[in-house]
DNA sequence: AGGAAGATCTACT
DNA sequence: GTAGATCTTCCTA
C-alpha cells in the first residue's frame, strides 16, 4: 500500500484534483476498512475564486483551512450533509479538492448498512453520499490522507486504464469560466 | 439564537 | 429529467 505523499498535493488544485481519479480513498474504523475508488473530484482556489470558501463572508475556519498544509482533511456541514476535502494547493497559494464520488471496492456491505440505500449505484455517488457511506464526519478535520495510520487516507492503488472528461463544477453559482470538474468517463458512479 | 450552506430526496410533468 | 422542499449542523454574534 503506497500512500500519496505530501508533495503529491503541492500542486495547482486542478492537477491534484485531476491526478486523483483511480486512486484510492481508505477508511479505517477500528480493524474494518472500507474502501473506494475515486472517480469524480472537483478543484477550489483561493479568492480568486468565486465559489472557493476562502472569499468574504464564508467561515472563517475553512479560509483558514484552505492556506493550510496540503493532505489535511477538510470536513464541512453542507445542508444536513458533509463534503470532504483535501488540502491542496502550491506553496503560499490556497486550494483543496472536493471528493465528489467515489466506486466502492471493499466494506460494500458496511456502506449499504450505513447509507440504508439498496441500489448499489446509490451507495456512493454523491458528495454528501460517500461520506455518508464510509461514516465521514466533522471527527475526521485535521487528519491528513499523507498518512496511513489516520482514519482516512489516499492511496496509489492498481493502475487501471481510464478516459478523463471535465466539466463546469456542480452546484456552484458563481463559477469560473474554467472547467474544474472532472470524472471518469463512463463510469457508473459519477453524479449527474 | 440566527443564518447560511459546493446536496439530496421525492414527486411529479 | 427536473423542479421544489427539505429542516440539519455548524460557526459567529
């Protein structure tokens, strides 16, 4: 098991966003690990950005967050949901990925009973549904996924072969004009 | 206490 | 598919 280092996330957030898909998101709850594949990520910048959490107005501990060290867990309430984040941005600059679905590979059992959902498809492809499924909360700010021993990390995983498509991001008013979402084509778990 | 939220579910045309 | 209601959870005052 090779987690992603730290360098790994000290990058512009598009290409860290970008470099995630068909890697490796690894829950630990107690002994059981659950796992899934990611396969749809979107990127938020600084305030330069109009949707990042970093601009006037939104809380101050996700501003905070988003200039903190790169592979650090961001968690937040978003309606009766969380999102996961990671930190993930070049030196001096903010940024983080949003995880927005993952495809269960392990723990599927576990997951379906955490969700209460009975179609497999359902389980995980969603931001606020992956979280949800592998038991995400509030608990889990601050780890970082540069570490295997924290509840939550990302690892290399298999190399599979996989087409990349991108689009504008989800649910955002304000956007910007590039394209920041970005999935893997085809596959059964990305949200519409 | 209040307000706001990067979503989800349900119930329809 | 798409629209509308949802009514939780946290931070900041």
């Amino acid at each position: 098991m090779e987690v992603l280092p730290k360098k790994f996330y000290e990058r512009d957030p598009a290409k860290v966003a970008k470099d995630l898909l068909g890697k490796l998101l690894v829950r630990k709850i107690n002994q059981t690990q659950l796992i899934g594949r990611i396969v749809e990520t979107e990127a938020y910048y600084g305030k330069e950005d109009p949707a990042s959490r970093a601009v006037l107005g939104r809380p101050k501990y996700c501003v905070k967050f988003l200039y903190d060290v790169p592979g650090k867990v961001l968690i937040y309430n978003v309606h009766k949901y969380w999102l996961f984040n990671v930190v993930a941005h070049q030196p001096k600059k903010a940024g983080a990925v949003l995880i927005r679905a993952i495809e269960p590979i392990k723990g599927i059992e576990i997951m379906k009973r955490f969700r209460k959902v009975k179609n497999l498809k359902e389980l995980t492809n969603g931001p606020g549904k992956l979280t949800q499924a592998l038991q995400i909360t509030k608990e889990l700010n601050g780890s970082f996924v540069t570490q295997s021993n924290s509840p939550i990390f990302i690892i290399k995983g298999k190399k599979v072969n996989f087409k990349i498509s991108k689009s504008k991001r989800i649910g955002v008013s304000k956007d910007l004009p590039q394209k920041l979402r970005f999935f893997i084509l085809g596959n059964e778990w990305v949200s519409k």
